[in-house]
C-alpha cells in the first residue's frame, strides 16, 4: 500500500510526502478526510479550498487542513507547477492554540508568508521526516555517500533513501534540482502507523509548526499586540477551568465588557469565550492522554458544564469525540 492509493488515508495513518505536480493536478474530498492535513509550498502555486474558506499558496505558505470538513486542493490554474511538502496526521492537543490565530474557517488555517530565513530549516525538517518513517530503534545507520564523488553525503544534501538508491538535491539558482544516481528524482511517500518513527515523524511536524506560526504574525495584530489582552490570555491557559466569562475576564483588566470583547476579537482574530472554549478542550485533551478520568470528570476539570456540553465542543475542535479521541491515543502507545 502506498500513500497513491489513499484518496481519503485511514485516521490512524502518518504519512509524509513530497509532490511537484504540473497544471491539471488536483484532489477534491467532498467528506473531507480523517486526519490532519499539513501543505508547506515550496514552489510554484496551488489552490486550498475547505468549508468556506479558499486561497492560493505559493512558496512559504503553510496551509493546515482539519478533519472532517469537504476540501479540494490544485494546481493554481496558470501556475506552471505546485511543489509541496505534504503530511497527513493527527494533531497534538498544543498545536491548536499555535494555529487558531491563523484559522480561515473551520478547521482550516493558513500561516501566509514564513520568512525566507527559516524556509531552509523547514525543508530539512521534512526531509528528516521522511527518513525518520523507516527508522528502526536499534538498527545500525545507513552510510549515504553522495552520487559521482564518493564521500559521505550531508544531511543538507540527503533528499531520501528508497532502495538503496540516494536521492541528493542541490540548490541551483533558487530551485531544488532532485538526482538519484543520475537518473530521474523518485520519492516514495512514507506511512506509518505507531512506534517510535511515528513520533519521531510528529517530531518533525511539530519543529515545522513552531517554525511558521512563530515567525509569522497573523493579519489585522499589531506588533507590540495588548499587554492587557496577553494577560487574560494568560489568566485563561492557566486556569481554563475557571468560571470565565467576558464580564469576569473584562473586569480582570478593568475594562467594560463590550470594549474588552471588541480589543479582545481585534487582537486575537476570535471573541473571548471562544478563546476559552478552545483553551478548555485543550485542557482535556491533556487529562485524556495522561489520566484515567471518566468522561464526565475530565468535563468538569475542564470547566464544562456537561458530559454533553464537552462531547459536542471537543468534537468541533478535533474531528471525533473524546472516548475515541482517547482510545486512539492508547491504541498507539
């Protein structure tokens, strides 16, 4: 089975890829898909499409696609090519927080515009990526010797191994030339299930997230951003179970609650209990992967009011309700 043949990949698969695709490329999933899906450009242009959002991404565009929601992705109509990085997966409860403030529409998000400066370490990231999905705890490393000069290659220039065969990428002229022993670049893409490569995989997902969503400021915040609005952030991520409302967290930074929820929504990008719903389900997330809380215990910890309540929030975050969420966890440990 190889990630070709996964229109619409299994939840409990990672799998990590690279595509240059040329004009009349395009995947359309009116269910949308399982798992996660992650897109880093690294040339040419394509075209994202999921709920009601859609925009175009080109090199140092990051798109992140939730579960669940119908998407469709393409070569930009015009663009000669789309290369991309791409990565089904599920996510770790933190990424969410790292990506909402980037969010287009449910579940999906775009971070448009990672600086030029951290584009070399976010390629290298896949790349280990994609070597990490075959490794093997206890195996010997694997000599790579770079094509015609005979010495060992550098982690800079490994593209992947397949086979045994070497692919090696140089950097010409601002494009990434792709040779495998002379021959034509194949890169296979590479599934994994669980066990340690799975992690070392997320590993790498995870230092790419990082990577854009901190060197890139979402649309409409300043840069100095609010002293008040960071501190009822704070105030949230640390209690998140609290009896939060606008009223309560407004009177926390001696604001009136309509002045506090417009300054709130106009640096964040989303309305304060929003904030907080999401902060919760983030918090539950947590006691769910490290606790044997019921359901219902881990809803009250986390500041719902219900089992229900919780179920229904914690399905709108993450694609499946917190039992599954949580027998998912365990069935890959």
């Amino acid at each position: 089975m190889t990630a070709e043949d996964l229109s619409v990949p299994a939840a409990e698969l990672t799998i990590v890829g690279h595509y240059d695709k040329a004009p009349g490329y395009a995947t359309r999933r009116p269910g949308g898909s399982p798992s996660w899906l992650l897109l880093w450009t690294e040339a040419g242009a394509g075209y994202v499409a999921q709920g009601e959002a859609s925009f175009e991404v080109r090199a140092g565009d990051l798109a992140v696609l939730g579960s669940g929601v119908a998407q469709h992705y393409r070569v930009l109509p015009g663009a000669r090519r789309w290369r991309f990085w791409w990565v089904h997966f599920q996510p770790r409860p933190a990424w969410l927080a790292w990506l909402a403030p980037h969010a287009r529409s449910h579940g999906c998000h775009l971070v448009a515009g990672v600086p030029a400066t951290v584009h070399e370490r976010i390629d290298l990231a896949f790349e280990r990526a994609l070597q990490d999905a075959h490794w093997v705890p206890g195996a010997a490393p694997t000599e790579v010797r770079g094509a015609g000069e005979g010495r060992a290659a550098t982690t800079a220039e490994v593209r992947g191994v397949e086979g045994g065969r070497v692919v090696k990428y140089a950097e010409v002229r601002g494009a990434w030339e792709g040779r495998v022993a002379g021959a034509a670049e194949v890169r296979v893409p590479a599934v994994v299930v669980e066990g340690p490569a799975r992690e070392l995989v997320l590993g790498a997902v995870e230092e790419v997230l990082v990577l854009a969503t901190a060197s890139v400021r979402p649309e409409g915040r300043s840069d100095e951003g609010d002293e008040r609005i960071r501190r009822v952030l704070a105030i949230i991520a640390a209690e998140p179970g609290a009896a939060h409302s606008v009223a309560s967290l407004a009177a926390a930074v001696a604001l009136s609650p309509s002045r506090f929820a417009h300054l709130f929504a106009a640096e964040t990008g989303r309305p304060p209990m929003q904030a907080v719903r999401q902060a919760r389900v983030r918090h539950a997330a947590g006691l769910l992967e490290v606790t044997d809380l019921d359901i219902g215990q881990v809803a009250a910890a986390s500041g719902f009011v219900s089992p229900f309540h919780f179920s229904r929030a914690f399905r709108r975050e993450y694609g499946l309700p917190p039992r599954d969420y949580r027998a998912r966890l365990r069935a890959h440990s």
